[in-house]
C-alpha cells in the first residue's frame, strides 16, 4: 500500500494546492485516466465543500490522507468544523427544465456519481469523508 | 496552476464566443468571475453564445452552477448557450447533472458556427 498525506488550512485559497497534491498522486500513482478524473473530481467537490462550509466563523485546518491499493483508492478528508453528513443529502432533480433547475446540491451528487463508496463519520468533534474508488487493471 | 481566471470573447457569425483560457475551473472565486461575464453578455444583448472548453481538464459543480444560472437568464431574454470542443471526462460532469439535456455541444467550433452562426 502506497500514503500520500497534506495538511492545510481550510479556506478557498487552498483549492489549487489540494488540486496539485491530487494531481501528483495520479501521476505517481499513474493511474488509468478515468480513475484519475473520478478521484480529481470527487476530492475537487468534497473540499470544496469543507473549505466553504466547515469553518463559518473561524479559520481550521483539514487533512487529506489518500491509501492506494493496487485496484483500490480509499480517500479520507478530515476537519474539526461544523457537523455536516454530506450523504444524507437528498439528490438534485435533474429532470425538470432550466428555469425550474436549483444550483445546490451538485457537487455531492457528483461525488455519489464518481464513487464506490462514499461515507461519513463525525466522533469527538472530528469530522471525517471517506471516498473509495475501484478498478479493474487489464490482465 | 494559475489560479486566476481569464475568459476572453470573440464574435464571429453573430455569435460570442467565449474561451475560457483556465485549464482548471474548480474555485468558487473563478466561477463567479465566469457567471458575471455570462450575464454582462447577455445583458450586453448577446443573442447566441458558445463556450468553447477546448483548454479545460478539470470542472466541478461550482462552474455547472454558473452555466445554470447563464441558462437561466438566457431563457428570460430569449438567448441561447451552447457548447464546443469539451473533453470527454468534462462532457461527463454536464451529463451527470443533466445538464447535457439542456444545452447543445459540439464536436468544434467549426461546426457550432456551421449550425448556429449567421448573422
């Protein structure tokens, strides 16, 4: 198993350097393209969410810890924020026309989409997104 | 990676077209750069507007949001968006949010003006 870990401040700033450390772990990883995109993706959507929700009133800190296994990626996004259980969020309608179409709510559902696994847990303030990604490797 | 965002515009055949010239376009910040620069158009009377992607790998919800809420104005003034030259995996984000249901893509700019362009 391979780790790759940062720690940042939570804030939109940090979007390009999150961006960048998923970035070096596809390559490093050299991971199939699609693989690489849901995990781009998905990270890109979950801490967007932290950076502008976690931490309202106060600046914190997040951790990204990302597990790699030869057909398998597990994605842990920690922060000490606000509570909030992204996957109880209900799914956007996507059916009804642009004028009746509401803006919220995408960006998990993108994550929903883009994943094997998407779970949350909160203990002792911690808030904790776990993403895992599955593949298959061509024999 | 630049973190600041440039859209830049040219008409041609009566249609704007807008580059948008950020191969990421995954920071709140930016979308609402691109969300104000698609309403100043239309309220500048843009009738036909394409939104060439041909640079972008990278697009999350923020941006989907600011095509949303484009789309919506366009509806009320009697525009329309449409789209070109998006890759594959982008193409994926609008059609996960239904958002391929709404608006028109093409392959090119070239065949986007060959259909929509005239003045």
């Amino acid at each position: 198993m391979k780790r790759f870990a940062i720690e940042t401040d939570a804030r939109l700033e940090s979007l390009p350097s999150i961006a960048e450390f998923t970035e070096r772990v596809i390559m490093d990883l050299k991971l199939p393209p699609e693989v690489g995109h849901k995990l781009s993706l998905s990270l890109d959507e979950a801490v967007n969410n932290v950076v502008s929700y976690a931490y309202p009133d106060q600046p914190g800190k997040m951790q990204l810890v990302i597990e790699a296994e030869p057909e398998e990626l597990r994605a842990m996004l920690t922060d000490q924020g606000l509570a909030f259980d992204p996957t109880q969020q209900p799914t956007p309608d996507l059916d009804v026309p642009i004028e009746e179409r509401k803006i919220g709510g995408l960006g998990i559902h993108l994550i929903r989409k883009m994943t094997d696994e998407f779970k949350y847990n909160r203990t002792d303030g911690v808030n904790q997104m776990l993403i895992v990604i599955r593949w298959r490797n061509a024999p | 990676m630049s973190t600041t965002a440039t859209f830049i515009d040219e008409n041609r055949e009566g249609v704007t077209i807008v580059y948008a010239m950020t191969p990421w376009l995954i920071e709140p910040r930016m979308a609402d750069v691109l969300t104000r620069h698609l309403n100043d158009l239309l309220d500048s009377g843009s009738g036909r507007i394409l939104i060439n992607l041909t640079d972008v790998s990278r697009l999350t919800s923020v941006f989907i949001r600011s095509f949303i809420t484009a789309g919506k104005k366009a509806k009320e003034l009697d525009a329309q968006l449409f789209f070109c030259s998006v890759a594959p995996v982008i193409r994926d984000v609008f059609t996960i949010t239904g958002l391929d249901k709404i608006y028109k893509f093409y392959a090119d700019e070239r065949s986007a003006l060959s259909e929509i362009g005239g003045e």
